[in-house]
C-alpha cells in the first residue's frame, strides 16, 4: 500500500510538472530523494517514463476536437488544417528522434543528476526572463498554426533537443523557442503539448520494450497509479497553463525556476 501512495506522490508531481515549463525530471530527481519506491532501477526508469502516458492522454483528450483529423462524410471525411498540424508536429519531432534514439542511456548515464538539473534549472529560469523582456518589444508573427511555417516548426524541434538534458523541461525548451522565432505564447504552449504526444509515446514505447512486458500485479498497480493521477493533474495543470498566459508572461516561471535551482544546489551540497 505504501508504494501506491508514493507512485500516486509521483504522478501528481508529474502531472503538474511535465506541462508546466519548470522541468518535470528535475522535480522527480528532487522528490525522489525524499520519495524510494522499493522496486528495482530497472523498474523506476521506466515508471518515470510511462506514467507520462498519463499526461500525455490529457492532452488527447483535451485537444481531441483540434487533434482528430477526420470529419464527416458531408465535409469530406479529412481536415485538411489538422493534417498540416500533424505533418508541422512530425518534423519537428526528427531532430530530438534522430538525437535522442542513438544516445538516450548515455545521456541519462551523464546528465541525470542534481548539478546538471540545478544548472539548467537556473539557466533556462534566466532566459525564460531574458525572452520575455526581448519581446516586449516584438509583437508575435504567428497567431495560428496555419501561419506556422515547416522550417519553423523543424526549428522549434532543434529547440526540443535541448530537454534531452535534465532539468532543461522539454515544454519549456520548445516554448522558448517558439517564442523567439516569432509565435504567440499560446501558440508555443500548444505546440508544445502537441509535439508531446508522439515523442512521450516513443519513449513511454521504447522503455517498455526494453524493460519487457512482464509484470507483477504490484508493479502493474504502481504503473497505473502513477498514470492515473498524472492524467488527472495534468489535465488541471495544463487548463491551469493556458488561462494563465492568457493575462499573463512566462517570468514567473522563470523565477521560480532560479529559486528552485538554488535550494537544489544547496540542499545537496549541505546533505551529500
């Protein structure tokens, strides 16, 4: 029982998390130094991984109206503006694939730890502020993603790169730099979410695989419990998110970013 309510424990924390552009891996390493769960490393890098299946079904299911490219016969059976989001979101994903597939365990074997998220924590926390300053002077480009261009979209991919580090947020990487190459912050947030969907399949996918589908009804519970409660907060975070930068900047996440990135780098330097 105390393993479900520490995977319940981490799917809250993922929930919010993983939406918001404050790094959901640099919140699970921090949480998980107060939170063992007692299953093999083996085990807990993939649970990390899946329970994003969760998020990931709160974005479908909040978007499926905008997302779902089929129509009514009488309206010609596709939606040809769905079709071009999907083809924009498919380039954008090739860059963090082609990176990302080759190198993922060596990245994780290098970067997973507190300095890396403290420093990019506080990094992209001084960006997200340095960005929004830069474009109070700039009014957006894209207001739509029909104004969104194919060589844009594959440049906000490259962006997504960046969150194959930990701590960097990978809603918050692509967010950036959506920003900075001309889109409104709801279009970057959107985009965002979007580009989520097959990249978190992918690896939710991948470490499955790897890990094989063999499981104990224990782990079974631990992977729907961390699922469940991700999708449930996430569909709050992400209703949360938008409604918010409809009044509002990013600069809050980017303070709050620096504070954690500090505390991060104390704790750890006063407790190892």
């Amino acid at each position: 029982m105390l393993e479900i309510l520490k995977a319940l424990l981490l799917g809250i924390v993922e929930g919010i998390t993983e939406w918001l552009p404050i790094s959901s891996t640099g919140h699970m390493i921090l949480v998980e130094e107060f939170i063992h769960m007692n299953v093999s490393q083996d085990f807990m890098e993939m649970f990390r991984v899946v329970i994003q299946l969760g998020a990931i079904l709160a974005v479908v299911v909040l978007y499926f109206k905008k997302l779902w490219p089929f129509c009514s016969p009488q309206n010609g059976w596709v939606k040809k503006d769905t079709w071009m989001l999907w083809f924009k979101v498919l380039a954008a994903v090739l860059p963090a694939a082609i990176i990302g597939l080759p190198f993922d365990d060596q990245i994780d074997a290098v970067f997973y730890n507190y300095q890396t998220v403290a420093v990019t924590l506080i990094l992209y926390g001084v960006l997200f502020i340095v960005v929004e300053n830069y474009n109070k002077k700039r009014r957006p480009r894209v207001n739509s993603f029909a104004e969104l261009s194919w060589s844009m979209a594959l440049f906000i991919g490259v962006f997504q790169v960046l969150a194959l580090i930990p701590g960097t947020s990978r809603s918050g990487a692509t967010i950036l730099g959506a920003m900075l190459l001309g889109t409104s912050r709801y279009i970057a947030a959107e985009f965002s979410f979007f580009l989520a969907i097959p990249v978190m399949f992918g690896a939710s996918l991948l470490k499955l695989v790897k890990f094989g589908f063999s499981f104990t009804s224990m782990e079974l519970a631990i992977l729907a419990t961390g699922m469940i409660s991700a999708f449930i907060v996430s569909i709050l975070a992400i209703k949360f998110l938008m409604g918010y930068i409809k009044k509002n900047d990013f600069k809050s996440f980017g303070y709050y970013r620096i504070v954690l990135g500090v505390l991060v780098l104390a704790y750890f330097i006063l407790t190892k």
